[in-house]
C-alpha cells in the first residue's frame, strides 16, 4: 500500500462524524471613508498613501531619489530607465531600485494591495526591489478581506498572489521594529480617481 | 529535561525571566488592541474554530480535493507518512534536481521532522532565511517560539553572534545595522540558492492553492529566485474554501503579532514558468491525535503563537524548557498526545489559569485539554515523579475524612509560618511570589458555627 493509500486510510478510520459548514453571514466591518482608513492603516504598518487628484501629474505625488534604477510598468512614471526587455533573468532583478506597478485592489481595514505578480516578466522583482510604488484606482479600495477574497474569485490567477502590507519588516531583535527585512524598504500607494 | 528542571535553569538568570515575560506580555497586548478594533472579533473566531472542526471531520474529501486541483494547477504532491519519509521525500526532490543549498523560510512541520540535519548530513546546505530562525540556526538552538524563534535572545548576543559569524562590527547592537547585515548577507545566499522551501500556513481545497504567510518576504523570494519549490505541509492545513482564507488571514496576524495582517500573504497557485512546484503532505502522528476525541481540537491550531505569549508559565520559563519542539499550551497537547512518556511533565507546567483558551483565535480548549492529558498521563502511569509522590499524598488525605480535616488546619498554619519556612528553594510556591493571607477558618467550621447561630 501507498503512503497515500496508508493516510487516507488512516484518515478514514479516525476521522469523526460529519460536522456542518458554518455559514459566514455575520456583519463585516465597513468604514465610511474606506480611503482615509486605508492611508491609516498603511502608515501604521510602514507605508505612504498619497491622494492624486484628478488631472494632477503623477510625478509631483512620488519620490524617487536620484540616480536610481527604476522598472515601471506605470507609463506615466517617467523616472523609469531600465527596459524590461533587457532582463534575462530573475537574478537581474536584484540591482533594481525602484520597481513601480498598478495593483487590483487594496484593503482598507489591513493597509494590503492585491498583485499577481505578473507585470513584469520576473516576479523576483517584487520581493528584491529596494522600493515599491505601486498604484491604485479610489473605487477599487475595499473595505476588508471578505470583499477582497470574493474579487480574487472572479479573477484569472497565475502562479502567485499576493496580499501585500506596508514595506517588508521584522521584529525578531528583542521586539525592535525594523523596516526592510528581506524585500522592500519603503512602500509608497498612490491613490487616482478612477 | 523535565519541565520544571529545565523551567528552574532558566528563571535562576533572575533579570532575564522578567524581561523575556515583559516581551512577552507586550505582544499580548498588541494583540488586545488589535482585536477589541473589530467589532465581528467574537464571531470570526466562532467561524474559524467550526471550519477547523468541519474540515477535520472531512479531511479526506478535502485532501483529495486539494490534490487533484493542486495537480491540475501543475503542482506535484507527495505523501508522508511520517517525519522520516518527509525527509526522504524532500531529499530525493534535491537530489533529482542536483541541488546543494537550499533556502528555507518558517516551517515549524520541518522543525518537527528534523529536516536540517537531516539534509546537511547529505551534503546540502540549508539556509534560515527568516531573520529569527537564522539567528537560532546560528546560535545552534531550536527556535524558542513558534512566530518568534528567537525571542529569548538579547541584542548583545546577536551583536556578538554576527560579529563572529558575519564579521559585523563588534560591539554594534543597534537592530538596525544588525537587520542590513543579515538582509545583505542573505541576499547573496537567495541569490545562490538552488531550492527553495517553504512551509504552509493554509492549503486551499477549492483552488489547489497554498498560502504562505510572512513579514520579511523570504518565501516569496526563496521561491522566485530558485526554480524549485517545496513546500511541507501538515495535512490538518487545509481549508475548504478561498473565501475561508479571509476569516484566517483576519485572525492570525493579529493574534501573532497584533498587525492587521502579515506583510505578505502569498497564495501560490502553481509552479512558476520554467519552474517546479512540489507539496509533501505529512501525517506524522496527525490522524491518531484525529482519533482521541480529547485532544483532537489542537489539530485547528494556526500556529498563531497566542497562546504563549499570555501563558504566565511560558513567559517565565522559556520555550526551551519545553521538552517538544512547539512549547507552550498548544506544544503541551501535540508533545504528549504523540509520545506521552517523552513529554509527561508539559502538561503539569500549567496553572489551568485558561488564558490560552480566551486568547485562541480557533478557540481550542487548550485547558481542557491540558487537564484531560494529566489526566491520561497519571492513568499510564506516566506521571513525573514529584507529582507521582504529591498525588499519592494526596490521594490518601482525600480519601479519609480525618486526615482531610487535620491537612486543612494545618495548610492554614503553614501560610502563616515565618517566611523564611514558606519562602524557600523546598517551596516552589513560593518563589517569585507572596503566598495569600490564609482564612482564619475553613469552609467546613464557618458553615458549622453559622448552622449553630441559626439554631440548626
Ligand atoms: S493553539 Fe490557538 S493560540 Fe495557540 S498557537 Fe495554536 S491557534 Fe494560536
């Protein structure tokens, strides 16, 4: 017998009697500026919002240090000055400063962006960038995971999605916050009128 | 080591159990504020624990579920049934692929199995990528806690463990030099890496997806980077839904750390372009801890670290006094429920205060359960000794009424005896705190005088 056949066997033996489904109706969280409380919360976990009102420019709402490497696939972010097409790999990624890319929908009650990793032909990118500036249209901010979970559903996913919140961070010395552990260092969300 | 010799080795560094349990204590309440800000808190861990029981009862539909979309995702799936063919599993994928270092991030289930050893043994370098368990790999420590291996170190003892391993400045302790060494140091390691190993947080029936969660981003980038993937999975990981990850991933940062969610909460759905993705399903001891209806709740648990940080006796004693691998409330259940002799003192290091129980996102019985394994404990005859001598004492007081009477009076006398009888290393209720002031009459002689006065 298989170690497969083995477990399922032994699952069948020792699992209990069917125990029903809850349903999930209770009442979810909903805020009445679901933008306010984005930007909120995702300074509180390490992030900038900035607001874009409607026929602004984009440039004057980041910050890019000079000199850096910058991938984007927002057009409009005219600092970018690494071609896509000249990566050949995952590990060219690693010299990137900035890497800027339009997200599905963020969440107001975490601070978290959607992606599926999938703007560039490299996902390392998202995780090795120094900095990320992601962007994302005012309707599509969520309230809270719910809503969120029930958007994924009716996307196409590719190998990866991810839920993002704020840079990347670690406690794991005598409780001390630091910012940029292994991926991004800073996160800066501009928010645009649909 | 038994609990209360290891426990008693840890609190002798008097300055150091007290600032461990005030660390401690300050993760507990992050964690408050976190959930007194959701109104649907009650609720969400109402839904999570029957999800748990629903998926338990159906483990095999939806394991079955999982591993046939899984594999139409183009994922490929093994089953372990124990920790050894998990490493042979995992080794033989390395193997095959020719690989010789190996980045990991969290895993607890390869904790479980030994798996670093195992596979160093063979001439492959495993690497520890989250920050915590890089320090305890360094360190050659087992993590001290599930969320937070790392938790029992001082800065001091990073800074010097850096300085000799990394060649960090001596003597800088600031954890924000330390984190940009360690950050550049691994770099280079990812990006030399051959596999990538993971372990899973959820396992989607639904989709075939799994879901690894992390505030440092190494899963994403061991798995980015490498074209190989394997992630280690616990069978009882896995979930009906996609829709159900939104009450888990409500629930398990901020019941870990008190963040609203962790960085990042990555669902891989399947193997990248050019790459290979493989799940070892690992039983280990699982289904027969399914079958003891007592204990069968801790296998809902979401590794979310709760229930250590609010245990008075894991903020005092440290997870390394903890025989298994997992401490605390939660590592006293699965320790003993998979080999009883070995972990028989886990149990007993628990005042049954239940504070484990209110804080668990699943709403495991922790206390109950911890009672019930006393009790199975003391029925095979597997106590450790000083409670074997106590309840043989205490057995044979309970039984007989007079001896019961003479016992009481004399525990009432005994709190007020001078508090250097009280107060000594005989005593271990006595240490570290002040006994309470003793009734001047048991319950038994007040009710007697009252039926008197009342003329009964
Ligand atoms: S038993 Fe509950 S509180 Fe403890 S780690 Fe598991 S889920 Fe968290």
């Amino acid at each position: 017998m298989s170690s497969r056949d083995k477990i399922l066997a032994s699952i069948r033996e020792n699992q209990p009697e069917n125990v029903p489904a809850p349903a999930v109706d209770f009442k979810k969280i909903t805020f009445e500026d679901t933008i306010n409380e984005f930007s909120k919360t995702l300074e509180a976990v390490g992030g900038m919002a900035r607001i874009v009102p409607r026929n602004e420019k984009l440039e004057n709402y980041y910050e890019i240090s000079p000199d850096a490497k910058v991938l984007s696939a927002i057009t409009e972010i005219e600092n970018r000055n690494v071609e896509p097409e000249n990566i050949e790999n995952e590990h060219d990624m690693k010299d990137i400063d900035y890497a800027c890319f339009d997200v599905e929908l963020a969440v107001a009650e975490n601070g978290s962006f959607l992606t599926h990793c999938e703007d560039f032909k490299f996902r390392s990118v998202y995780f090795l960038a120094q900095h990320l500036i992601v962007r994302v249209k005012k309707s599509k901010i969520l309230n809270n995971m719910h809503e969120a979970y029930a958007e994924l559903a009716k996307m196409k996913r590719g190998p990866l999605t991810a839920f993002i919140s704020g840079p990347s961070k670690t406690t794991d010395i005598e409780q001390c916050l630091v910012i940029g552990a292994h991926g991004a260092r800073s996160l800066q969300v501009l928010i645009v009128e649909d | 080591m038994n609990h209360p010799d290891a426990a008693a080795k840890y609190i002798a560094d008097k300055d150091r159990a007290r600032w461990h349990d005030k660390s401690l204590w300050f993760v507990r309440q992050k964690r408050d504020k976190m959930a007194s800000s959701l109104p649907e808190w009650e609720e969400l861990r109402d839904a999570a624990s029957k999800i748990k029981a629903h998926m338990i009862s159906n483990m095999e539909q939806y394991l079955l579920e999982f591993e046939k979309n899984a594999q139409a995702n183009g994922i490929k799936i093994h089953w372990a049934m124990d920790a050894k063919e998990h490493n042979e599993i995992v080794h033989s994928l390395l193997k095959s692929h020719d690989v010789k270092k190996l980045v990991k991030s969290k895993s607890m289930l390869t904790e479980e199995c030994h798996l670093n050893p195992y596979l160093e043994e063979r001439g492959i370098e495993v690497v520890d990528t989250d920050l915590g368990e890089r320090i305890v790999q360094l360190r050659e420590e087992r993590p001290s806690h599930i969320v937070m291996p790392a938790i029992h170190t001082k800065r001091e003892e990073i800074s010097d463990l850096f300085h000799e391993k990394m060649g960090t400045e001596k003597g800088n302790i600031d954890p924000d030099y330390l984190t940009y060494q360690a950050r550049m140091d691994l770099r280079e390691r990812f990006l030399a890496s051959d596999a990538g190993l993971t372990g899973v947080n959820f396992a989607v029936a639904e989709t075939g997806s799994i879901v690894v969660c992390t505030n440092e981003g190494n899963a994403d980038l061991g798995t980015s980077l490498p074209k190989l993937h394997i992630a280690s999975m616990g069978m009882e990981k896995i979930i009906p839904k996609m829709s159900d990850l939104a009450i888990f991933t409500r629930l398990l940062a901020r019941s870990a750390t008190g963040q609203p969610i962790t960085t990042y909460t990555s669902q891989f759905n399947g193997p990248r372009e050019g790459g290979e993705m493989h799940v070892v399903i690992v039983n280990n001891g699982r289904t027969e801890v399914m079958g003891q209806p007592e204990f069968r709740r801790s296998l809902s648990c979401i590794r979310c670290g709760a229930c250590m940080n609010t245990c008075p006796v894991y903020r005092r004693s440290g997870g390394h006094s903890y025989s298994y691998i997992v401490p605390g409330p939660i590592g006293s259940i699965l320790g003993p429920s998979r080999n009883s002799k070995e972990h028989s003192s886990l149990p007993f290091a628990c005042t049954l205060c239940a504070s484990c129980t209110n804080v668990c996102p699943v709403k495991i019985d922790l206390h109950d359960e911890l009672l019930a394994m006393r009790k199975k404990i003391a029925a095979k005859n597997e106590l450790p000794i000083s409670k074997r001598l106590a309840m043989k004492v205490a057995g044979k007081v309970f039984s007989s009424p007079t001896l019961y009477k003479v016992a009481g009076k004399f525990a009432r006398k005994a709190l007020k005896m001078p508090r250097f009888m009280i107060y000594n290393q005989f005593n271990d209720w006595g240490k570290d705190r002040d006994l309470p002031e003793p009734p001047k009459k048991s319950f038994k002689e007040m009710m007697q005088e009252r039926n008197k006065e009342n003329g009964k």
